[in-house]
C-alpha cells in the first residue's frame, strides 16, 4: 500500500509541477508560513503549514476508477491527511475540484465529476473539517492534465483535487 | 415549408409555366437506399448588368454546393455545357441539357440596386420538358447574398425530395484551440456550411453546449464565468448576456428551450447528485423534475413540448429514458449494449439522435422514441453530440481524434449513414447546435 501511496504522491507531484496548480502555491507562498526560522523557508514545501506542504506531501489529490467515485484506502488515506492538516491551518478554505477523464460526454462527465468531488468533501466533513470549510466544483473533462488517449493518462486525470486559498481569516 | 414559400413570392413578371405535378419523374426519396446522384446544372444567373456578373456566378456556386453537398445531387460542370443562360425569360433550350444529362436546371436572374440584391430562379425538369412549380423571387441585402442562395436551394430541394428545406439556417458551436490540458473555448455563430464565422464570446472562462431558442433569436449556453458552471442566455442579435440561476453551492448546465421558447429544461448539481430542473426565464422560478440519487442529464423537450427525453446512470449505467415534461414516471428506451448519452429530439418528432459508446468506440446513432429501430450512424474514437438539421434529415455533431494532438471539428452525417463529411471551421470546434430555418 506505502507503494502505491507512494506512485500516487509522485504522480501528484509530477503534475503538479507540469502544470495547473504551480502558480496557485507560487502565489501562495509569500505569507501564508509562520515566521521562518533556521532551515525552514517559509512557504516552502519544507514549512508544514505552507500550500506547497499540502500539495506534495500531505497530497492534494485523489484518483478515481473508471465511472467511480468511491473513494479506494488508498484514496481516504490521503484524504485523512488533508484532514488533519486543514483542522491544523483552520486558515485555509478549499475548493475540491472534480474531473473526469476524456471517454465519456460532456454532460455526464459534468456530473461525474461532481459525484467525486462531493465523496472526497463529504469524507473531509466525516473527519471533522467544517463543512463551510470546503466547496466543490465539477470540471468534467475539461481540464485533463495528461492528454495522452492511454489508461496511463485518463487514471490521473480521474480525479478530486484540494485547492486551497488562505480564506476565513484572509 | 409552404407558407414559407408563398410568403416569399413576389411574382416575376412574366407567365410562369403552370406548376407540374410533384409526382412527376424528377423526384428523390431521401429515406431510400444508396441513390444515384442526380445530375443537375446551375449555369450563373444573368446578371441585370455587367456589374451583377461577379455576384451571378458567387449565387450558382452556392446554390450548386448547397445541392452537391447533400450528396443526394451532382453537379454538371460547366465545361459541358451546349448553351448557356444568357436571357432568364427566353425559353429553355431542354435538348441541350438533355445532351449533357442534367436532370435537373436551375436558371436565375440577379440584380442589384443600392444595398438590395433581387434573385429570381426557376427549376426545370429536363426530361420532362417543363418547369417544376413556379419561378421565385427573393430580396434582401447584397451583404447577405449567401443567404438568398440558401434560400434557392432550399426551394429546388424541397421540390425535389418533398422534405423541408436546411440550407438557411446557422449552427452556433464551441470554437476550440490550444493542446487538451489548455484548452481555450468560445461560443460562435456561422452558416450552416460554415461560412460567416462570428464569435460570441471570448475565451476568457470555458463555455460549453450552445442551444438556440425555438426561433434562433437567443442561444442557452453554459459558462464558468463566476467560477463555477452557471447557465446564460445570449441575445444573438445584439451579442448581450445574462445568467439564469446562481443558486449557492450548485452547479448547472445542460440547458435546452422548451418549444414554447420561455420555459428551459436543464440540470442543477447539489451535494454531487445531477438531476433535472427546469425554470421560466421571466419568473426565474425553477421546479425540480427528477429526484433520483442517480446522475440525470442532457435532458430535450420533444417538439410538442409533452415529453422531455434524457440520461441517467439509475441503471448502473447511462441509458435514455422519456418523462412527461411536468416529471413523474420515466420509461427507458435504451436497451442495447454499452452507454447511451445525450440523446435530442428530432425536430419532426419521430426519431431521437444520441451518443453511444461500445467497446471503446464511440458512435452517433438514431432511434425511434420508442428505442425501437436503433441504428448507429458513425464510428470513432470519439464522436459525441449530434444536433438535427430544421427538416430532421440530417445529424451534426463533433468528433475529437485521438491522443495527445487530438483535435476536435464538427461533421455531418444523413440518418440513413449516408454523406458523412466535415464542416470546415476556423479552429477547433465542438458542441454544434442547428438552428430552425431563418425567417
């Protein structure tokens, strides 16, 4: 399981750092740390209470099967991390951004795309983040972020991503 | 079709050849098998003077693609021509089309003053020796020639196949470019083949499912200007928006007009589960459908307005069901193997268009209401979304390639299978919508 853990994080990682979500933490690192000190540079992935510490290490994203939007143990292991770390930063709100992969209609990857977002949100709830804390929102297959036409591409596209912003308390 | 006709006539001030049976041997049963072509010629119209030549040929080459374009028609060239038209009123000299094998003979005339084009046309059954029904006349703007070809062709159609007219009408669509993971979309407006590109929106937000009004007079589309899928209703004319429902923590989209053009069906997302709503734009008051925990989607009024057409995964996977448009019970259509989408009714009320996909393959394929008479019409790795032609004739609708320089572009097809071919587009291009014939 700590393997495939593991592949997911790097994955995660991976693309991460290959598209959408760099400016989101790039914008976020100025600020959003404790005062640094020693080796840890605020806002940097090595600051626990930064976005860029979430994104990587904690994991800000879920991957989904085929038509699913159950959450796999690996999926809630993740997601009890994103637990915890949200109850640590009760600064942070987050949107959960749902998708799925390109074989399917718009539509119904519409709605496909909700259903995962809304599992992963009501599994964060479920571990005590408050439900104010967190909305959703569905991209269905607009927003792949590997454009192969491969199992290999739509598994990571398949997917709930946390995205947070600094919200309650600005 | 006929009160459109006869709205349309202005007279032509000659005796026109009394109007010939339509039962007559220059006929094409659309709905048949694989047809012979049949040969035609659109010599240029004679222009009223020497400065109407260049827009006299622009008119026949129109009016030819329009007919070449259904596949139904074939053009003479006019390399093979024995005469021309050089006097729209003299009469036809029918041996010399004969000769040429033109079985059909559009002739026209053409003339311009100020910024007011007049195009009269008459259609000729060669082989018969006489004119098929009146001679017509058209006016309108220069600017808008096209059209006053569409309009020609649509009357030398509909007189030959006896179905309604598609040739003036425009297709509004998601112009699409840049790679799959940055995607940028806008809502446009053409031709239906493709000419007079106008962009709607920018690119600035996604925008997804353009659908026009009963009329052709607003567009419903979806858009994630606010941050979240919100529904927006267009005024084509004057390009202004504004958004229907913006319900706290929801989402919509899917939006069609009912027939009666005031009432919309679409769907609402609330804590995941999709169903179907619809709302009165004046009132804005919005009354739930369906209430089931499954997906609900892609709903489409049939033309009556009496019965709404859509998917749902309530199965286990997604199939095509038919409710009353007030709601209550549902009866599932689809029985085939794999998964049934976005399904419209035809304008003509008696076929729905929908999505399949089977095996990794993705298919547009026709049905009767009932579900009965399934019969897929393309195959590829992703086609997706047909929208009907005015006369129920003809399906459009998207097909993305494969891989990581796929590309999305729209294409046509006939309801027999027959005629697939692409529609020319400036970028990309998805989520094609067909709108009634113009006025």
């Amino acid at each position: 399981m700590s393997i495939l853990k593991k592949t997911l994080m790097i994955g995660a990682m991976v693309a991460i750092s290959a598209c959408t979500n760099a400016g989101r933490f790039g914008d976020d690192a100025y600020g959003s740390g404790s005062a640094g000190s020693g080796a840890i540079v605020p806002g940097s992935a090595n600051d626990p209470t930064s976005t860029a510490y979430f994104n990587q290490t904690v994991g800000d994203r879920v991957l989904f099967l085929v038509d699913q939007s159950n959450l796999s143990p690996e999926a809630q292991l993740v997601l009890d991390g994103q637990a915890k770390w949200l109850m640590t930063n009760a600064d942070y709100v987050a949107v959960i951004e749902g998708h799925a992969d390109e074989q399917g209609t718009r539509e119904y990857n519409l709605a496909l795309g909700a259903r995962r977002a809304n599992a992963a949100r009501e599994y964060l709830i479920s571990r005590g983040v408050a439900p104010n804390r967190l909305k959703t929102i569905s991209y269905g297959k607009e927003r792949p972020i590997e454009i192969c036409s491969e199992e290999a591409c739509y598994a990571k596209n398949r997917r709930a991503v946390t995205v947070l912003s600094a919200g309650l308390t600005g | 079709m006929k009160r459109f006709l006869l709205s349309l006539f202005v007279g032509l001030s000659c005796v026109t050849t009394p109007v010939l049976a339509q039962n007559g041997p220059l006929r094409i049963e659309i709905t048949d098998g694989v047809i012979e072509p049949m040969p035609f010629a659109v010599p240029n119209l004679v222009p009223a003077t020497p400065g109407d030549v260049q827009i006299g040929a622009d008119l026949a080459r129109v009016i030819s693609a329009d007919l070449s374009g259904t596949g139904l028609f074939r053009e003479v060239p006019s390399s093979a021509y024995i005469s021309g038209i050089n006097d729209f009123n003299a009469p036809v000299q029918y041996a010399d089309w004969k000769a040429v094998n033109a079985q059909a003979l559009v002739t026209g005339s053409v003339s311009t003053s100020g910024d007011t084009l007049t195009v009269q046309f008459r259609l000729y059954d060669v082989f018969s020796n006489a004119e098929l029904g009146n001679g017509l006349q058209f006016t309108g703007s220069v600017q808008g020639w096209r059209r006053m070809a569409h309009k020609v062709a649509d009357a030398v159609y509909s007189r030959i196949t006896g179905e309604g007219g598609y040739f003036d009408s425009r297709v509004t669509f998601v112009s699409e470019s840049g790679p799959k993971d940055q995607r940028a979309k806008r809502l446009a407006i053409m031709d239906y083949d493709g000419a007079n590109v106008q962009y709607l929106t920018d690119s600035s937000s996604i925008v997804l499912a353009p659908r026009f009004s009963p009329n052709g007079d607003r567009v419903l589309y979806t858009s994630y200007e606010t941050g979240a899928p919100r529904i927006y209703v267009l005024d084509v004319g004057q390009v202004q928006r504004r958004v229907l429902e913006q319900k706290e923590g929801t989402m919509s989209f899917a939006p069609r007009f009912a027939p009666n053009g005031h009432t919309v069906v679409f769907s609402l997302t609330e804590g995941g589960n999709t169903d179907i709503y619809t709302m009165e734009i004046a009132s804005g008051e919005i009354v739930r459908r369906t209430t089931a925990p499954s997906i609900e989607t892609a709903p489409s009024y049939s033309p009556d307005g009496s019965q709404i057409v859509f998917e749902s995964d309530r199965s286990g996977t997604q199939q095509l069901y038919v409710m009353p448009a007030a709601g209550g019970e549902a009866t599932r259509i689809s029985f085939g193997q794999g998964r049934y989408g976005t399904p419209v009714w035809s304008p003509r009320g008696d076929m729905i268009a929908f999505t399949k996909q089977s095996k990794g393959r993705f298919h547009i394929g026709v049905m009767r209401t009932d579900g009965s008479e399934e019969r897929l019409l393309t195959a590829s790795f992703l086609d997706e979304g047909p929208t009907w032609a005015p006369n129920g004739r003809v399906i459009m609708f998207a097909r993305e390639t494969q891989g990581a320089q796929g590309r999305s572009g729209l294409y046509s097809v006939d309801i027999s299978g027959r005629n697939l071919k692409p529609i020319p587009t400036p970028d990309g291009a998805s989520d094609p919508a067909w709108s009634p014939l113009q006025d």
